[in-house]
C-alpha cells in the first residue's frame, strides 16, 4: 500500500512527530526569525525594492530608489494610523483603512 495507509501499517507510522520546540516551547517562536526576514523580503519586493537580489548597478540603483518611496509608504501608514482616532474629518481613518487593506 501507498500513501498514509500504507505509512500507518509500518512499525512507527501511526505516530505524529513532536517537533523541535515540543520541550516547552512552540514552532512559531522557533520558526520566527525566519519567517519575519521572508515577510521582510516579500514586502520589498512589493514595492521593488529588494536590494539583497540585485545583481546589477543600475538595478541596485532602482531599488534604493524603490526603498526611499516603501518608507515612505510606511512612514504615511504610520502617521494615518496616530491620526485614526484624533482626526475631526473622515478623510484620515479613510486613508487609513484604505492603506491597510
């Protein structure tokens, strides 16, 4: 037999595998700092401005350009965010939730 069926048959198979963190801690505080440095990476490649995969000049050039306008965007972010609940007008939490989304 194939597949799990046949896995479950074997001597062992049946077992679920504890993990590295199952000591005491969990896979999410083990897995962590890897998983923020890909999230990192995946948000500057949203904007397209991930300098560690430039293999050029000119496209390291365009990605450090790129990098100037993602902290922007986050610097903008930011600011609408403190500004959500003291703003008067409807325009900033607007901002805010179309930012966020």
């Amino acid at each position: 037999m194939f597949g799990a069926i046949g896995a479950a048959d074997h001597p062992g198979g049946g077992r679920v595998h504890d993990g590295p963190g199952a000591a005491g801690t969990s896979w999410a505080s083990d897995r962590l700092p890897g998983a923020a440095r890909v999230t990192f990476h995946a948000a500057l490649n949203i904007f397209g401005a991930n300098v560690v995969a430039a293999h050029s000049a000119l496209e390291l050039a365009f990605a450090v350009l790129h990098l100037a306008g993602a902290a922007l965007a986050a610097w903008a972010a930011c600011l609408a965010a403190l500004r959500f609940f003291r703003a008067r007008d409807l325009l900033v939490p607007a901002f805010a939730v179309a930012i966020a989304r």
